[in-house]
C-alpha cells in the first residue's frame, strides 16, 4: 500500500536537458525496476512496517501492518500511531504514552529502539494484538542531526504471548492441584514434577530428574504400566489403572494413574505425562466396607455370606484334592438365662470373648463364623481323619470349662458341638450346615456339653480317639514312655561314631506302641511339645550315664519336631537339658526334618547359628523329600544330610534312587557336609553307599533300635 516516494525519496526536481534524460533513461528505467520491486516487497512481507515522520504522523504503512492494527493504511495515514489504534500498552497492561513509544523515542534520540513489547488494539477483532517492534530512526545525509522518519517494523507474538498465557495459566493448574504430576520423554525418562508430586511421594525434582518412571513403582506391584496390562485403559493414547508406588520415605501407597501421551504435529510420541493421587484413604473405606459386608460387626468374625463362600471353596478343593472337609456347629447352652438376667450388653460382651477363645483354638486355614446369636460354625479344611474334629470339638468344650470375667461378673457357659462331613454327610454347604445343626441339637439332648457326629458311628469312633490322646498326655507321668537306641556307623571303617534315640510308648493295654502310631496325635494335640523335651532331657541324661560307665559313645542323636524348633525358647530348651545332665556341646547332635527349614527361614537360621556355636552337631533329616532350596542350604550352619530310607530300600535295583543318593552324597560334599544314609539292610545296600561315598549309616543290618548301651555293642560285635 506504499504510494508516496516523494516521503521516501526527497522532494527535489532539478532541471534536465533532452540529452541529459536520454543519457539517464537506463538509470531511471533501473530505478522504476527496483521501485517496483521494492513496492511489491514492502506490500508482501509478513513483518508489519510503518513509516513515520518527523512530526511522529504515519507516512506509509504495508498491508501486514493493516492486519495487525485491524485498520486500512487510508484511516492510518496522517496520524498519530496512538490516535489510529486508539490504545497502545506495555507488556505490564500499563498505557503506553505517545512522547514513550519507540518510534517517538528513535525521533528524539536518533538511535535504534529495539525489540520492545507493545501491546497495539486492533479495531477489527477488538482485542490486542502483540508485537514486538523495532523503530530505527532514517535521516536525509550523514551529515543530519535529527531524523526526519522513523521506520517502524512489527513482528506478530500475539499466538506466542496467548500460548505463554496458557502455559501459565496452566502453571499455576498444575503447581496447586492436589494431584501428582510428572512428565517424562518418549523414554519415560523423568524432566519434570510438580508440588504435589514431591508432597506425596517425598521425591523432589532433583531426586527424580533423568531416572525411568517405573523406578517409583512398589517392587510388590505386578502391574507394569509401560505393557499396557492395567486395571482400565483410558484409550489408545492414555491408560488408567490401580498401582502401588513407592515414597521416598514411609510405606508403599497406593494410587490411581492417569498416563497420557503427547505427540508432535507429525504424529511422533515426544513425552507422557503422569496424573496420580493417593487413594490410601480411599482403599479403607473401601475394605472397611468390604469387612462390614462380610463380617459380623459385634464379634468381627466371617458372617454367614462369607462363611458360605469359605465352604463353597472348600468344597471344590476337596472335590479336586478327594480330602475331607468338617463343619462344626456350635451353640451355647442356656445362654438365653445370661441375656435375660444380667442384660444384652452382658450378653453381647461374653459373645465377643466367646469367639476369641474359639479362635485362639483352632487352625489358622480354618475358619470360625457367627452363624447367629449364641450360633457359631468352625469350618475344617484338608481333614486327614474323619475323628480330627473330634479333638477340636473336646478342646473347645474344655475351653468353656473355666468362667468369662464379664464387666467384674464371672460367667459360666458350656456349649454343645454337632459335625458333619463332607462327602460322607454332604456334597454342598446348605446340607452341610443343615446335618451338623441337626448333630448339635442330638448333643443337647445327650446332657449338653458335649459333641456329636452327625454319623453316631464317628461318635463312638472320635469318643474312642479322645481317650487315646488322653491317655497319651498321661504317658509321661506314668512312666510309660522308653527310649531305644540306634547305632550309627562309619562306613569307611566300620567304627561305632553315634546313637540316634527313639521313642516308644509301653501302653499298658495295647503294648508297644511304635512312634508312627502316636506322634501325629501327639502333634495334632500340641503334646508334641511336652513329649519332645522329655525325649531330649532323657536322652542326654543316657548318654551322661554311659559316659560316666566308660562306654566309648560319641554322639547321642535326637529328633527335633518342627513344633519344638520353631519355638522362640527352643535355643533355652536345649541348653537346660545340656546343664541338667552336664552333658558337654559336642556329644549332642540334632536331627530336624527338611520340611522345619521351610517355616521360618530366618528364625531357623539365627537357632541354628547360635547352637553350632555352642558346639552341637546339626543334621538335616529326611533331605530330599521336601523342596529345600540349594541358598537355604548354603545359608544353613548344619554339619550333616541324612539320605531318607525311602532312596536307601531299593537302591541296589532301582537306577532312579541310586541317581538320588549319589547326587545328596555329591551335593553334601560339596559343601563340606557329611551324609548320612538311613535304612541300610543289606550288604549290597552298604558296599554300593560305600562305593558312593556315603559317610554314615544306619539300619538292621547293624542293629535294630536296642534298650542299652551295653546292647547297643553286643549287636555290633555280632
């Protein structure tokens, strides 16, 4: 729209002669050449640019200027730049004076004013257009002081100023929100996180830049969020879900996640950015609701919709598994008497202490239900004996047998027990449940405070069982129980190098009773433990007896059950039978079975460090019949390996056995342990552990378990 040369150029018209034209018709032709190009130029750039002159008036101005004011160059022309646009601001939203602005400033000064921020109204859209200008001041010859124009160019940022506006505004979102933030690169590289991420988490920007976003996933945490494999996915460019993250100090929360994915204008993946809260609080409430929808809210015990659930699966296991499953349903007597003469409150708090002391009893895979009112059910899961509910049954009666101290009142309550069996007396909960209810009103019938099977002949069966266990709790007072003895040989020489102790229980009806019949019960009833210890104190006292004989014994074995090893005073146990006999360390070796190694692995390890530092030799046996694992084995100071009799019987014809015993013997020496074969009775059997590199054995063809030590010498002379 640039029309005025004259402006430009000056306004100085000398006189030519006709020659003098023709001599610089080339010149001009040139000049009108450029003037064009100029022009053309000047109208097509994108760059706003305006010409001012002395008096600060607009001279010219290109079409890009008219876009960015909103104003044609006719209403611009021949005036004031802050009377065109009506109002010119800083980049603060201050006014901007006219004798201030760049163009009025270049006049004044004569110098460049560069890359200043103008705000500029534009009367077409009614809103501001930004610019960032440049007025460089234009003078007639070298030799001029003062400008007469002023060239004004205007580059658009009003897009830029708007996007820093939203960037921002989005700032200020993103620093305030209550939400974790982060963003990472299309690496899911950490570059940068908000307030709220370090306030939940406890990671500052520095902890985090540069590190992947899956190092702030809890290791527990199966969901991996860079897979896909989530909960819920929020779209093909997003993902949502449930994960547990990590904080830098404190406990695994865990969060609900937003992923999403930011792309270029070509469509390529540049970052992801990561929205999470912390829904901890959420998660309660949410399995306080799920305890209350399953749960009984006085006793906190499973209600019946859980119960039922609880059977149901049962059930399916046993289907699958063909095991026996119990449910014993048990009810208070005469608890409608406590309610009406000493109040529901009374009542309610005797409930509450009443299910503490099932509970206390039975299993932890069981499960102890408030069927309803002074109702409760026991279910019994993987029931080897149709008689082992029996046992619980009498347990729980004798549990009732000392009074509850309610609000300072001692109450007495008995109860009476019904059970079913599954598949025996059902094949589904409802029949179940029904069949053992029906054995519990029988029992009150029988004089209450007692049980019933809902199979009289189990009864008679479980009645019969009870007064075994009972008299086996008697065995220790009454002298019942004997200690054999074992030999144990060397292989490579032949030498007597220990005796293994074993029990037997002279009953005074039935005879001997070998250990096979009667440990089980004594585990199942919790005898074990008592049983275990007189096992241990009499055999050493034996062999402090035989060495005060001068017999030439060096080791007394004993067998620890898992029950007495597992015990937190079982390191005290020993060292009481050690000074109650005056037995020193290194006469006494341990045998405990694989399978005690696999309950407590870190308890099992400071027990057994702290006896082998004593002295005591510890063996590990039955290895090979359990799961135990090669860094367990490392981890454990024991001395020896005893290959089970199983691998032993049959090893001279079956390449199978023989395969395992080599392999526990190479295994054993590779870790500087002996091993030790069990069951040997046969010659062939010998020679061939032998020839494997077997340390130790045991078996008939040495001497079955003896009474003596004097026997125990005869059978090896033989």
């Amino acid at each position: 729209m640039f029309r005025n040369l004259k402006a430009v150029g000056g306004d100085v018209e000398p006189a030519f002669s006709m020659q003098q034209v023709m001599d610089q018709a080339p010149v001009i032709e040139t000049l009108h050449s450029s003037e064009a190009r100029f022009i053309t130029l000047f109208d097509t750039i994108d760059q706003g640019v305006i010409y001012i002159d002395g008096n600060g008036l607009v001279v010219s101005a290109n079409h890009a200027a008219e876009l960015i004011l909103g104003l044609p160059v006719e209403s611009i022309k021949g005036r004031r730049l802050i009377d065109a646009c009506s109002k010119v601001i800083r980049e603060d939203g201050s006014a901007f004076p006219h004798e201030h602005q760049p163009p009025m400033l270049a006049l004044r000064t004569g110098k460049p004013v560069e890359n200043v921020i103008l705000g500029l109204f534009n009367s077409e859209k009614k809103n501001y257009s930004w610019v960032i200008s440049t007025s460089v001041p234009v003078f007639e010859s070298d030799q001029q002081q003062q400008p007469h124009q002023v060239l004004m160019t205007m580059t658009d940022i009003t897009r830029r100023k708007l996007n820093e506006e939203t960037l921002n505004l989005a700032s200020v979102i993103v620093n305030n929100t209550g939400e974790g933030m982060f963003v990472t690169d299309h690496n899911r590289k950490i570059i940068s996180v908000n307030g709220a991420f370090t306030a939940i988490t406890g990671f500052t920007q520095q902890d985090v830049t540069g590190r992947k976003a899956d190092f702030l996933q809890a290791r527990k945490d199966p969901v991996k969020i860079a897979n896909g494999s989530g909960k819920n996915h929020a779209g093909k460019d997003g993902w949502q879900g449930e994960v547990w993250h990590r904080r830098k100090y404190g406990p695994d929360f865990p969060s609900w996640i937003t992923v999403s994915e930011v792309k270029d204008s070509n469509g390529r993946l540049t970052h992801y950015v990561y929205v999470f809260m912390d829904i901890t609080h959420l998660k309660k409430v949410e399995d306080r609701l799920g305890f209350l929808a399953y749960h009984d809210p006085l006793t906190k015990l499973p209600n019946r919709m859980l119960l039922k659930d609880r059977i149901d699966h049962a059930l399916q296991n046993a289907q699958r598994g063909d095991s026996k499953v119990a449910v014993l349903f048990l009810d208070l007597d005469r608890f409608k008497n406590i309610n009406d003469n000493h109040g529901h409150d009374v009542g309610d708090s005797l409930l509450r202490e009443v299910a503490k002391r099932i509970k206390n009893l039975v299993r932890q895979e069981d499960t102890v239900s408030r069927y309803s009112g002074d109702e409760f059910i026991v279910l019994m899961e993987d029931v080897s004996d149709a008689r082992n509910p029996a046992t619980l049954a009498q347990k729980l009666i004798d549990a009732f047998e000392a009074p509850f101290s309610i609000k300072q009142q001692r109450l007495q309550v008995s109860a009476s027990i019904g059970i079913s069996l599954f598949p025996k007396d059902g094949r589904d909960t409802e029949t179940l449940i029904k069949n053992a209810d029906a054995a519990m009103y029988r029992a009150k019938k029988e004089s209450r405070n007692n049980f019933q099977y809902y199979n009289p002949e189990l009864t008679t069966d479980a009645f019969e069982k009870i007064g075994f266990d009972n008299a086996l709790r008697q065995s220790i007072v009454r002298n019942e129980l004997v200690l054999y003895y074992q030999p144990r040989i060397s292989l490579k020489t032949g030498k007597l190098v220990g005796v293994e102790s074993l029990v037997r229980w002279q009953h005074p009806a039935r005879g001997l009773i070998l250990p096979l019949q009667f440990i089980s019960l004594a585990e199942e009833s919790g005898f074990i433990m008592a049983l275990g210890e007189w096992v241990l104190q009499t055999a050493c006292m034996q062999m402090r007896r035989w060495l005060d004989e001068g017999l030439p014994m060096k080791k007394m074995v004993v067998n620890i059950s898992a029950a007495q090893f597992l015990r937190s005073d079982f390191v005290a146990t020993i060292d009481r039978a050690l000074r109650m006999s005056g037995l020193e360390p290194a006469c006494l070796e341990l045998e405990i079975t694989e399978s005690s190694f696999m309950e407590n692995s870190e308890q099992t390890v400071k027990s057994l460090s702290q006896l082998c530092a004593s002295g005591i030799d510890m063996t590990i046996d039955d290895f090979g019949m359990g799961c135990f694992s090669f860094n367990k084995l490392k981890r454990t100071p024991v001395k020896k390996l005893k290959i089970d009799r199983s691998f032993v019987k049959n090893i001279a014809n079956n390449t199978d056995d023989e395969s395992i015993a080599r392999s526990v013997i190479a295994l054993g020496h590779s870790l500087n342990l002996q091993v030790v074969a069990e069951g040997i009775e046969s010659e062939v059997q010998q020679k061939l552990l032998r020839e494997l590199g077997c340390d130790e054995g045991q078996g008939y063809l040495y001497s079955p378990p003896v009474l003596s030590g004097s026997e125990v010498f005869r059978q090896l002379a033989l």
